[in-house]
C-alpha cells in the first residue's frame, strides 16, 4: 500500500511540475545576450516566429515523450480553435526546435510563453497549467477583454 501511495504522489507532482529535458536531447545552454537571435535554425522554428504578424502569442513548449505535455496538448490544441485570427498559439517540440527552446532558456517543459504582438515576452508558466488560467493570462496581458 505504501508503494502505491508513493507512486501516486510522484505521479503528480511530476504532472504539477511538468518535466525536466530527457538527458539524451539537453539543450545547451542559453545564451548570455538577452536579445533574441533573428533566425532561428529550423523550418519548424523560423514558421513559428514568422507566422504570427500583428497577433499575440502563446508558444507552448512541450515535447512528444513528456506525459503533462501529452494532457496540456488538447488544451492547447482548443485554444487555438478558439482564438484562431485573434491569438497565434503554437505548440513547439524542444527536440525539433532546440534552438528555439535555448533561445527562450526553456530548461522545463510543458513552458508556456506569453509574447506581445511586438515579440517581447510577457510571461512565462512552466508546468502544466488548465484552460482557465491560460484564459486569465490572456486577460492579464490584455489579449483579450
């Protein structure tokens, strides 16, 4: 009995606390200059900052093996629908765009960016985070009323 408690626990608190980077895709580390870099490597990554014109954005930074990335995904995936035209929301996988995710000093993942329509970040939740909160962010920033 002992055990299965203990495994529960840790099953939250890992999905509370989101995830660390599998130790076989580290990212290196970020930067010291606190500009961001023009161009980012990948295709995946130049879409992703190119695509967003005059919108705010929530970039989610998640990858494929993370479990709360895997339960933050259909969220994410909702919000898009939701405020598609008004919000560009992306979701970004730390092992095809590890540049990208250096660049913002993801060290967590899921990692919730929140960026202005100038491209300046905003702020940050890491872990995985309800529809709810995510929708009061949005109001906090002024994304919407």
């Amino acid at each position: 009995m002992r055990v299965v408690t203990f495994t529960l626990a840790a099953a939250v608190m890992l999905a509370a606390l989101g995830c660390g980077t599998a130790p076989e895709t580290a990212m290196p580390a970020a930067s010291s200059d606190s500009t961001k870099p023009g161009s980012p490597a990948t295709p995946a990554a130049t879409a992703a900052t190119q695509s967003a014109g005059n919108l705010p954005r929530l970039w989610d930074f998640a990858a494929t093996w993370c479990p709360p990335c895997g339960e933050q995904k259909p969220i994410i995936e909702e919000l898009q629908k939701e405020f598609a035209g008004k919000i560009d929301i992306k979701s970004i996988d730390v092992d095809e765009n590890k540049e990208l995710a250096s660049e913002y000093e993801v060290k967590a993942i899921p990692t919730l960016v929140f960026i202005d329509a100038a491209g300046k970040e905003l702020s940050r939740h890491v872990g995985l985070w309800p529809k709810d909160s995510i929708l009061a962010q949005f109001k906090v920033h002024g994304f919407t009323e």
